[in-house]
C-alpha cells in the first residue's frame, strides 16, 4: 500500500518558496513546515516533481487519464455508453501505438488497473443498463420522432446541413453472419415422400461474420470478412477480391481492433479515392461496443461523424436491416447451392467464403436496395415521418406478458450463474474476468471462458456502463491533440481545417504517439 501523506501540497509549497527566496536553510525549512527533509531537498535538486502523488506511478499520465474520462462522458452523451471491457480496450490500444511497456498481460489492464482508476476518479460511476424487457426497453414513435429532432438540430447548429442532402456523404454500416451451410429452399419431390435430405459435410452452424457498408446514393463499400484464426491462412488472403477487408479473431466476431482497421484502413481510404467530399456521416448501431478512444480521436481528425442510432430500432432505423441483409441472405442461399452442385455436392470451406459472397453481391440490385432501405428508414431524405411506425405497435397486455416471462428467464439465469461460478475456483473466475470479452489464456479453458461469458450476459451482469451524466441524443466526437491541452470538440469544424491530416492507411494514429 502507497504510503499516506503527513503533509499536504501547500506546506510542501511554502517550504520551497521559503528556502528559495526567503534564505533558510533546507532543515528549517522542514521543521517549521513540517515536511520530510528528504523530500524537500529531493525536490529543490530536481530529482522528484515539485508537485506529485504518492505510490508508485500510474501507467498513462493524469493528461491521458483525464482524456479517457472526457471520452467516458462524450460517448455517453452520444449514445455510445462505455462499459468496463469498452474502457479497457481502448487503453490497450492507447498503450500498444505508443509501444510502452507495462506489467499488463497483452498490455491489457484488469481488474486491479481498472478498481484504482475508478478510485482515481469517483467522478465516474458504475451503473447497469437496463435489461431490455420489452416494457423498458420500448421502443414508441415519440421517441423515435424526438431523436430525429435531437439530431437535426445538432446538424444545424454544426453546420451539417450541406452533409445531409447529399446522399453520397450518409453512410450506414451494420454485421451479418453467413453460414457456410445455410437451410435450404423448400424443394420438389416425388409425391408421398416424407423428409427429404440435404447432405452437407460441415457443420451447418459454422458462419462467418461479414461488416457491410453503403451510402444513400446507392454505393456499396467492400465488405470486412472475419475469420477465426490466431494467423491469417494464407489461402483466405490470396482469395479475397481487390480492396475487400479481412480481419481475425479468436472466435472470428468483430473486435474494438478491427472495427477501427475498417473504418482507417478501408472505409477512410475509399472515401479518399472515391472523392467523396468530407465530412461524412456514419450511422452506427447504437449498441455497439467498438468505439474506442483510438477511434473517436481518428473520425474526428479525419471528419467521419459517428451517429448512434436509436437503441433497439434497427428494424427501423437501420439501411443495412431494413432493405439489404434479407434479399443478400436469400441471395446466398442461392448461390451456395449452384456452388454445391457444381462441386459434387461438398461443403463449402472458408477459403471459397469471399469468391462465393461476391458472387451473391454482384447477383441482386445494391444500389436500389440502399437507396430504399436510407428513405424508408428515414436517413435520406432525413424524414421521421417516412418511417413505418406501425411495426412498433404492442397492447399492454403483450407487454405485461412480456415483461413477467423476462424476468423469470432473468432469475433463472442468475440463478445457473451462480452454480456455474461455485463450480469454478476463485483463480478461475478471476482470470476470466481479466480478459474481457476476448479469451487469450489456454486453449482448453476457451469453450470454459465463452459459457460464462454467455451466462454472464443472459443473467445481465455483463457489461455495466461508466456514466457521469444522463445520456442525450447529442452526437460527439473527440479529438486528442499532441500537446498537454487535450479537447473534447462538439463537432469537426476543427478537423475540417487540417487539410488531409493525419491519414495513416496502416491504422496507426500518431496523435498517440507522443512522448510521455
């Protein structure tokens, strides 16, 4: 334990100015200040700050921890609540582009890092989000036409009003998951028969999980593939079309990591070669869990204006749901099963996954399917009136169902959660809890990791958010300078006036590298 302080920064103060100016000696000084003579003489020769905390020192400065709680406060004000994961993954990130060095596994901080910046700031408090039973987490047309409100009064008073009437500068980006082996389409048979095989040589729930993006005017961005791998198989590389993404992760879900390579590797540079002019808009899911510091401090620089949509309404409000995902989905199917016939009927393997994808693409109308999903949902033309609200209707007595069917399956959940933890060893749950949402331990404690990790999240004891402030429907974006004077922007009128800075195709952000 940091030893307690005797003195407090005042005294330390006066006994410096003393023996500087006032010409007694260093022992005095202590005395009649009451202060360690160490310390003061320790201080005059420039060995210590003037003026610094007790205990060992912290991993970031008090600047880069003040950005941090900044950023908390921003993103929860536009819709982004940061949960304890979400925080520290950004300060892996923050402390893997500077290259320090910590005691940290994978330059992760757990769960003592992170219980003494809470300490450090108690500004900043945990509260559980609302478990979305379909009474609290309705979503009604008032709301829905409130946030339209509260978002294009935020346009207009930035100066967005040239972004949204242009169709090529609004952007929606959203994951689906396609599997290798999708159900088939109903088939014609001879009469009388009663079931009817379609043999497959995989596992029919193996899929692979594809981050898709396209604009009001039609155009459709190359997709992000995710694969699970520790390293990236050479074959899936030299199978990809030209400018598509690839990303990895243990379990092959989109990570904070390679959220951000799309949006610096992919997304910025085809706005770049496109001509598309800047600044954009880029309607995100509004639960999404991928912003991280490293993120917002890029779209700020880079003018790509990150807006949450509405919580629980992507049925709604979301492009990409709404017009694109179901004919795509049948799509696939389709293409999956001339692929099949053609091949002799052998499953598809992952190294096919990007030629046969493209295939299905290229096969229904993006354009016009983009163009009706942005108007429906209202984004383009931003219309709330052009939304079909009737999907949003439920009686109370739906709801009252609901909500008492929710919370039994609620208490049962917590209940299993905690047998399964009483099974586990102390050091066991520890460890887990260390690793967020991504298990890099051993190999045979992986399906281990991910069921309590699903217990976690069905007993809703996942994912607690930081909060300092009641969320708005304000949209923010921040922005982390190279100098001690870090700010928080309400908006890029800033980033607009740095001609074509900092466009870093590798992913590497220099505004974190600084010396510290």
């Amino acid at each position: 334990m940091a030893p307690t302080l005797k003195y407090t920064t005042d005294q330390m103060r006066e006994a410096l100015k003393a023996v500087k100016t006032g010409g007694i000696s260093v022992r005095s000084a202590s005395i009649k200040y009451n202060v360690p003579r160490t310390t003061l003489s320790d201080k005059l020769k420039n060995k210590v700050p003037e003026e610094r905390k007790m205990g060992p020192e912290t991993v970031l400065s008090a600047i880069e921890e003040e950005q941090l709680i900044r950023w908390i406060i921003v993103l929860g004000k536009a819709g982004f609540p940061v949960t304890k994961d979400h925080l520290l993954d950004s300060v892996k990130m923050l402390i893997t582009k500077v290259g320090r060095e910590t005691p940290f596994t994978n330059n992760r901080p757990g769960r003592h890092w992170y219980q003494a910046f809470m300490r450090r700031h108690p500004e900043i408090s945990t509260r559980a989000p609302q478990n979305l039973s379909k009474a609290r987490a309705l979503v009604t047309e008032e709301k829905i036409k409130n946030w339209f409100k509260e978002i294009q009064l935020y346009y207009i008073e930035n100066n967005f009003t040239d972004v949204i009437i242009n169709p090529q500068r609004i952007f929606n980006c959203d994951k689906t998951a396609f599997f290798l082996s999708p159900k088939g389409n109903q088939v014609l048979v001879k009469k009388g028969e009663k079931t009817v095989y379609n043999f497959i040589n995989s596992n029919e729930k193996e899929c692979i999980t594809t981050l898709m993006t396209g604009n009001a005017a039609g155009e459709l961005f190359p997709p992000m593939i995710m694969i699970s791998c520790k390293r990236m198989p050479a074959s899936i590389v030299a199978a990809m079309p030209e400018s598509w993404g690839l990303g990895k992760s243990d379990n092959g879900w989109m990570t904070a990591e390679s959220f951000y390579e799309f949006v610096a590797n992919i997304f910025h540079p085809w706005l770049l070669d496109k001509k598309i002019p800047l600044p954009v808009i880029l309607y995100v899911d509004g639960h999404s869990s991928h912003i991280t510091m490293a993120l917002s401090d890029f779209c700020s620089i880079n003018q790509i204006i990150l807006v949450a949509l509405y919580p629980n309404s992507t049925h709604i409000l979301q492009p990409m749901d709404v017009a694109m995902f179901h004919p795509l989905k049948k799509a696939w199917k389709n293409v999956i099963h001339d692929w099949r016939m053609e091949h002799n009927a052998a499953a598809l393997k992952r190294e096919a996954f990007p030629l046969v994808l493209k295939k299905a693409i290229d096969s229904i109308n993006s354009a016009k399917n983009l163009q009706n999903g942005f108007r429906t949902c209202g984004l383009f033309p931003f219309d709330s009136d052009a939304i079909n609200y009737s999907k949003l209707l439920q009686t109370d007595t739906q709801r009252s169902t609901s909500d008492r069917a929710y919370n039994e399956e609620l208490h049962q959940a917590k209940e299993h959660l905690r047998y399964f933890e009483s099974q586990l060893s102390s050091e066991k749950i520890e460890t887990f809890e260390k690793s967020g949402d991504t298990w890099n331990g051993l190999v045979e404690d992986f399906n281990l990791f991910n069921y309590w990790i699903s217990l976690k999240r069905k007993a809703g004891e996942k994912d607690n958010v930081l909060s300092l402030s009641e969320r708005t429907g304000e949209i923010l974006n921040i922005y982390f300078s190279n100098d001690a004077h870090s700010n928080v922007q309400s908006n890029t009128s800033d980033a607009r006036n740095r001609s074509q800075a900092t466009r870093n195709r590798s992913g590497e952000n220099d505004a974190h590298k600084r010396n510290r």
